[in-house]
C-alpha cells in the first residue's frame, strides 16, 4: 500500500512540474535531464514523459 501512495504522490509532482518529480525518484540522471529539456520545448511532452519514466 505504502508503494501506491508513494507513486500516486510522484505521478501528481510529475504533473505539477514533472522535472521535480523524476528528480525525486532518480536523482540527477538522465531520465531528469530528458524530463528537463522536454518540459523547456512543450510542458505536455514533459509532463507525458515524467509519468512514463516515473511508472516503468
């Protein structure tokens, strides 16, 4: 249970500001610059790939 609270609080960052919540499940590795520079070119694609790497 405390595994689906824990990913449901992440996909809900990852809307918000989906650097900030990739950020916080890797650290800063590639998945948060892609994250990054995806959110700065269009916040949909951002916000599309946040919730990809945050639930694969």
């Amino acid at each position: 249970m405390r595994e689906g609270t824990a990913n449901c609080v992440d996909i809900l960052l990852a809307i918000i500001l989906p650097p900030l919540g990739v950020f916080l499940k890797f650290g800063c590795e590639v998945e948060f610059w892609i994250c990054l520079v995806l959110t700065l070119l269009g916040y949909i694609p951002g916000i599309i790939y946040a919730i990809y790497a945050i639930t694969k």
